[in-house]
C-alpha cells in the first residue's frame, strides 16, 4: 500500500492514473514519486515513455493535478493495454 499524497488534488489525480492501469514509484526529494504508464512502449510519445513525476510540492497544486490527468489521457493505451481508437477518424 502506498503513501497518501498530502494533496488532495493531487492525490484525486493519482487515483484517478491508477484506475487507469497506472502505477506509483515512490521515491523522496523533491519529487514526491513518479507515475508509469503500465506499457512503457516506444511506440508512445514518439519514444518518451509515459511516465510523469508527482511533485511534493509544486507552485499550483491545481495545475499539477491537471497535468498528472492530461499525461494519463494522452497515453496511446487504454486501461487494458489496448490501443486506443481514434474518435477523429469516425
């Protein structure tokens, strides 16, 4: 079981990664873990694996969270390791 982060916000957005198949490294410092896509293709973001530190304490706790989502909703894959389909084309 891992550590709360002490954000709420932030922590909302971890869930929410991990309901997606995402998993949390822990680590200490100034990151206060980092987020892993469960694929870690190259064939995701043009080779940069999907992966995203969590701060401890950033300037905008808002703004991060945001940010923790976005990086999960622009994953390639979906929560079963499945490409996901692209709705533009339909």
């Amino acid at each position: 079981m891992r550590k709360k982060h002490p954000n709420k916000d932030i922590e909302s957005a971890i869930c929410y990664a991990e309901s997606k198949g995402w998993r949390v490294v822990e680590r200490s410092g100034h990151a206060w873990g980092s987020l892993v896509c469960p694929q870690n293709s190259a064939d995701c973001r043009c080779g940069q694996f999907c992966q995203m530190s969590v701060w401890s304490t950033p300037r905008s706790t808002g703004n991060h969270a945001k940010q923790l989502v976005q990086k999960v909703d622009g994953c390639i894959y979906d929560e079963n390791g499945e490409l996901k389909k692209d709705d533009s084309n339909e």
